[in-house]
C-alpha cells in the first residue's frame, strides 16, 4: 500500500474524501496561495509548518522589492494573489494556526 499521493492523483472529490490523510503538500507551498485545491487541503489539515514557509516566502518578496531586487510592480501581483487566497481561505490571522509570532 501506498504511504502518500500527490494531488496529481486526485481525480474526483471521491477521491480526496478517501486519501485525506495521504495527501502531501507540494514543496513549494507558494502554489497554496493560488491552488484552490492546494487552499482547501490546508484549510482541512493545517500545518504550521506549511503556514510558516508561506509567511516567510512573503517576507522574502517584500525583502526584494523594498531592497529594489525585484521590480515594485511584483508588489502589487503578491498582493492580489494574498487577496484572493485570503478571500478563498477566509484566513484573516493565523494565530490559530502557529500561535503569535
């Protein structure tokens, strides 16, 4: 028996319902933020681990453009995809999740 699948394998809700448990988040969890999907399984099994690699993947995008490593008008993608992903997840804080920081 299989210890884990990849969203790729899942084909139907069916599917989901049945492999919850066996799922694995991607690596780059920065696909969370506009993968629907990815949004419910981390809305069904929170992870602190996987909120904390988000957040610091943000902290690193804001790092680059206030250093001007990244061109501003990245700033204003990162945030409408932060929007949508908190409009999906209805995320406001995710203190419930890691506690405060």
């Amino acid at each position: 028996m299989q210890n884990s699948i990849t969203l790729e394998e899942i084909d139907s809700a069916e599917t989901l319902a049945q492999n919850l448990e066996k799922l694995e988040l991607p690596t780059q969890l920065v696909a969370v933020l506009a993968d629907p999907l990815l949004q419910k399984l981390l809305m069904l099994r929170p992870d602190a681990e996987a909120f904390c690699r988000i957040s610091n993947w943000l902290t690193s995008c804001l790092d680059d453009v206030a250093r001007g490593d990244a061109d501003p008008s990245a700033l204003l993608d990162l945030a409408d995809i932060v929007h949508e992903f908190v409009l999906n997840t209805k995320v406001r804080g995710l203190e419930h999740v890691y506690g405060s920081l």
